[in-house]
C-alpha cells in the first residue's frame, strides 16, 4: 500500500494530460508563457522608445515649447538651460536628448551596451521629470485633506516610464554580459 501512495505522487508515473496540465498556467503552457514574456518585453522597450521619439519630435513645436516652460523653469536641475539659450532652444535640446534616448534603447538587438546606456539616461530623465511634482507651483491641491494632482497628473505617468527605464537598463547590461 505504502508504494502504491508513492508512486502516485511520482511525476513520471502520472497519466501524460495530468502532467500536461502541471505545465500549465492559466491554460497557458511553457512556451506560450515564453511568447508573452518575449512579446512584453519588446512592447515595453519599444514602446518607450516611440514614446520618447514622439515626446522628442513635439519639443521642435511652440506649443510644446511654451508648455514645458512652467516646468522647466521652476526645476533646480534644468531651469539654467534658460539662462544660455531661449524658450525654442531649450525645448529643442530636451527633445534632442529624449530622440537621441530613443535611438539608443532601440539599438538593443545589435548594442545591448548602447541600448543600456540609453536606458540609464531615460532613467534620470523621468526621476528629472518627476521631480517638477516638487518644485512646480500648482502641481498638487488639497481635497479633503489629501493631495491630489491637479496639473501635475500627466507627470505621474513618468512613474511608469522610470520602471519600464530601469528595466529596460537591467535586462540590456544582462545582454551585454553574456556577449562577453
């Protein structure tokens, strides 16, 4: 009796559809789960990488120039920009810089070290863009107690931009070690 117990709890004694299903998650098998992961991570990246070439391109553009401003002007680590250049220039050398991100995150098919390198500058850009929550006047309000964005919640989604930045940098050098 007691080897007819252990044997049911042997993996490769089970019927094949049992261990099937062991392999399954959600219905999903290990492969499937791999096309996801792999699916995801390509999202991720390059979708950070439109986002900041499109983020790139309208800082070329006065409206986005004059909208950054508030931002730009109130903020310890960038407000110098307007003291050796104007409104258009400054705008056009943020833009410049999220482009030249953009590219580099790209790369990571061919440069890991590139696309990490860029990975890392995206990441200091969004702590950068995070902190205008702090030094920009009107960014938060109280309701009810509790601070709430008011002109600072599209700045909030730079949370998300930061994660997907550091992993982007993580999963990059991880590349780039194992080219060595």
């Amino acid at each position: 009796m007691k080897n007819q117990s252990t044997t049911l709890t042997d993996s490769s004694q089970l019927p094949v559809n049992h261990a099937h299903q062991q392999n399954t998650v959600l219905g999903l098998d290990v492969a499937k789960i791999q096309k996801l992961n792999a699916f995801g991570m390509g999202l991720s990246r390059y979708g950070l990488a439109v986002l900041l070439l499109i983020f790139g391109i309208y800082k070329f553009t006065d409206f986005e120039a004059k909208g950054i401003q508030p931002l730009v002007q109130n903020s310890p680590l960038m407000s110098w920009l307007y003291q050796v250049t104007d409104l258009r220039s400054t705008s056009g050398i943020i833009g410049t810089v999220e482009i030249g991100l953009a590219v580099m995150i790209s790369l990571r098919a061919w440069f890991p070290k590139v696309s990490a390198l860029g990975s890392i500058g995206s990441v200091f850009m969004f702590l950068t863009s995070l902190s205008f929550l702090i030094t920009t006047p009107g960014m938060w309000t109280i309701m009810e107690g509790l601070p709430v964005p008011t002109d600072g919640g599209f700045i909030m989604k730079d949370l998300i931009f930061l994660g997907v930045s550091i992993w982007t940098a993580g999963e990059a050098l991880k590349g780039a070690q194992q080219e060595l």
